[in-house]
C-alpha cells in the first residue's frame, strides 16, 4: 500500500469541502481505499489530506490526471498542490498499557 500525501490551501473551504466530497466515488474507483483529511489550527483554508491507494501505479496516473488539476482548480485550490507518495517505514499503536 502507498500513501499519499497532499498539502495545499484553498480560496474557501466549505467549496473545497463539497467539491472534495462529490468525488469520492470517483477516487474509490481510481484505487484509493482510505482518506484522512486534516485543516491546519493556524490556517483553516490549509489542507493537508493523506490518502491510501491500492498501488503507487493508480496513485500517481490519478493525481497527475487533467481531471484531477482541473477538479483542483474549479474547488478553490490556490497555487500548487505539495504531493508527495509515501509508504509506511513503522507504525506503533498507543494503548493504555504502554
């Protein structure tokens, strides 16, 4: 599995929100299996949303696609999206017993 790391900022949130939201189905069948979407504390119109894809192949043909930029540009997002393609090096799951 590979994820995929996006960090931009967008002109209006609730926009972005809703745009984002009506595409679900669409990155579903694109590969992706999993999202977490987080807003900065300091800057609610700075997104940061880290999804999990299938395969890196499916990842990247579907963040370069024209219809992803042009899904960004008509959503509200400012300036370039930082992508980045990740996999998990460790992960450690916290419980009361640590």
């Amino acid at each position: 599995m590979v994820h995929v790391l996006v960090r931009h900022k967008v002109a209006d949130y609730s926009r972005w929100k809703e745009a984002f939201d009506a595409h679900l189905n669409t990155r579903r069948h694109a590969g992706e299996t999993d999202f977490r979407l987080f807003q900065s504390v300091d800057d609610p119109r700075e997104v940061v949303l880290m999804s999990d894809w299938d395969s890196l192949e499916q990842a990247r043909k579907f963040m370069s696609s024209d219809d992803m930029k042009k899904r960004m540009q008509e959503a509200g997002v400012v300036g370039a999206p930082d992508v980045q393609y990740i996999e998990d090096a460790r992960t450690v799951r916290r419980t009361a017993a640590d």
